[in-house]
C-alpha cells in the first residue's frame, strides 16, 4: 500500500450515515457545514437504487443538507455507464423511482439484466423471467450486492441474495458496479483530482463502505448508524481505521487529527 498523505477528499455514504429515509442522523448537517469549511474536498456516494439521482437530491435538500447534484456519485449512474459501454438492452430490475436515470436507454427485447433493490418486482414471475435471459446468455449486472438495508422499521433484504439467487440458478457471475468495487471508488474520486491515499470514506457498510475503500488505499470510518450492527468491525480486515458513533463524530476526528 502507497504511504498515506495529507487528507484531501472525504467520500460520503448517504443512506445510513446522514439520514434514514427521510429522518437525518442528528447533528449530520452542522458537521457536514463544519467539514465543508476546511480545504478538504467533500463527495457523496451511494448504492442506493430506490430513486433517481433528482429524488434522492430533493430528499436531501427537504433534509436541509447543503449538496449539490454534481457532488453526488451513485451506483446507478454507474450502471447505466456500463449498460452504454455494452451497449446492450436491458430489463432493469429497479425501483420504479429509480428508471429517470436510465432515460433514453432502449429496454425492448433486453438482452442482459440489470438488477438493483427492487422490492416491488422480486416476485417469482419477474425473477424467472430474469432467470430465462441469462440462460440464454445475457450478462447480469448487479448495480451492489449489498446483503440488507436500514428502513425506519427495521433492517430490510438488499438486492444481494437477489443477485446471488440469479448467479446460483445460471451458474453465472454478476458484474457489479457499486461499493465496494475498486473502479467505484476510483470514479467517485475522480472529480476530486485526489489520489486514494489522499482520501477517506465515512459509512455505515462494514463491507461495501468501509471494506471497499480501503482496498483501494482508503482510510475508512464505520459509523454506529443506519445498518451497523454490533461487532461488525471485526467482519473485515483489515479493521476500519475508526469506528465511532455517528457522522458528526467521524468529522469530529478528522478535525481534530488528521487536518
């Protein structure tokens, strides 16, 4: 691994780290307004599949968090780069919410699978229509595998065992494009002009956040909100180089000791 530099981007998970649907972590955007004064410069990144990139923005600002669209780099958006890439057709396996981000994309006829968290559509007729499509040959594209989700009612199944059910029926393999993939992380921080051993990520994912961003030369702070789960730290290696409470505490020790 590169030797660490000085900081200079922070790459930000949403979901689970600064709200939950549509309740903000407490005290998330003061500390938001507290890291933004400093040099570093800040990104958001998500898996999240159940709304567009536009609704996602407009929960945000209903939230009173101060982020702007082109600071924000989702799964879908890297999803639909490699649909175009491939320049292939096809059946989105997505929140309804989420299809404004595929706009202009041709779905007729679909020859591969693009599947993200879509709860209304992973009913036995959807899936085994996927099913059928990869037999015949089509890739499958997994927006994450993410194995579940923090809901206000509880932890929910994410689009993972979804996707592995599909991998295991077709003896296939999924491509997957969100956390914690390398290329993710690197696209993410592409727009910063900073290198991984620059950066650090903040999220609630012991795996996709935290995980992923190390294993490109990221530092990595697991918060204790959204989908954390005690000891989850210990789940990979090597370890988060904090875990701490919430967002405003990660803040909170960057100021105080890596600025």
């Amino acid at each position: 691994m590169a030797a660490r530099r000085a900081l200079k981007a922070v790459l930000v998970d949403l979901s689970g780290t600064l709200h939950i649907e549509d309740t903000a972590v407490p005290g998330a955007q003061e500390a938001l307004q507290r890291l933004r004064a400093t040099s570093v410069k800040v990104r958001f990144v998500t898996n999240t599949t159940k709304e567009s990139k536009k609704d996602l923005l407009e929960r945000l600002k209903n939230l009173e968090f101060d982020i702007s669209e082109d600071e924000i780099f989702t799964s879908l958006t890297a999803a639909r780069n490699l649909v175009e890439q491939k320049q292939v057709r096809p059946m989105l396996l997505v929140d309804d919410r989420a299809l404004p981000d595929f706009k202009g994309i041709r779905t007729s006829d679909p020859n591969a699978v693009v599947i993200g968290l879509a709860p209304d559509h992973f009913h036995y007729q959807i899936l085994n229509q996927a099913f059928r499509l990869l037999l015949d040959g089509a890739p499958l594209i997994a927006i994450h595998r993410a194995r579940y989700y923090k809901r206000q009612d509880g932890l929910a199944l994410g689009p993972g065992p979804f996707v592995t059910a599909l991998e295991y029926a077709t003896d296939t393999k999924a491509t997957v494009v969100g956390k914690p993939e390398k290329m993710f992380f690197l696209e993410a921080l592409r727009s910063t002009g900073c290198e991984p051993e620059e950066a650090l990520m903040i999220g609630d994912d012991c795996r996709d956040d935290v995980g992923g961003a190390q294993n490109v030369g990221m530092l990595g702070i697991l918060v204790k909100t959204g989908k954390y789960r005690a000891a989850d730290e210990e789940k990979i290696n090597p370890a988060p180089y904090l875990t701490c409470d919430s967002f405003p505490h990660a803040v909170d020790h960057i100021l105080q000791h890596l600025l």
